[in-house]
C-alpha cells in the first residue's frame, strides 16, 4: 500500500508546496526553505517523509544535498486513483444510457 504514504504525504500543505518547487527543477535544503514560514530544518523533516513515501530522491553533490521528484511513487498514486476513476466512468455511461432510454 505504497499510495497510502503517498496520500499521507501529500496531506500536508508544505510538503505539497515542496513537491510543486521540485517539479520545476531539482533544488537544495537551502533553496526549498527560502519563502517558507518554516525553518530549515523542518523543510529536512518533510523532506524525509517525501523520500519515505518515494516521492523524492536526493543526490549528494559535494557538501550538498540535492532534491528532485520521483515519479515512481506518483505512479503509485496514479494507479490507485484509477480504480476510482474506472468506477466513476461506468456510472456515468450507465446513467446516460439510462437517460437516454427514458427520454421520449
């Protein structure tokens, strides 16, 4: 059940503002806590929650850490959301057939 740490991660508006900031380009600890009501350090708290539900990697470059986006756990998501998604399809083709055999 990976896309439920996924759906706990998102859940959280900073960490949701986090991913949005990597989606555009990988940054710094440094870098993603610049316009944040947060401090540094908290940033690197959600940060681990966002690599521990596999929608961040980090890359050590020298002295640095390097954030970027994972899609794989995205892709989690994504499947699990499908099933909904199937679901709400049928009913929707289910009641415009319905509709449409009820109209004159």
């Amino acid at each position: 059940m990976a896309y439920a740490d996924v759906l706990t991660a998102l859940a959280d508006p900073t960490r949701r503002h986090i991913l949005e900031a990597l989606r555009k380009q990988p940054k710094t600890v440094g870098e993603l806590a610049e316009g944040q009501p947060v401090s540094r350090p908290a940033v690197s708290q959600h940060l681990k929650v966002l690599e521990g539900a596999r929608l961040v990697r980090v890359e050590p470059r020298g002295n640095r850490r390097v954030y970027s986006v994972r899609r794989d756990g995205l892709d989690e998501l994504r499947r699990y959301l499908e099933r909904f998604w199937s679901d709400v399809l049928n009913a929707y083709s289910a009641e415009i057939a319905r509709r449409m055999k009820d109209e004159p």
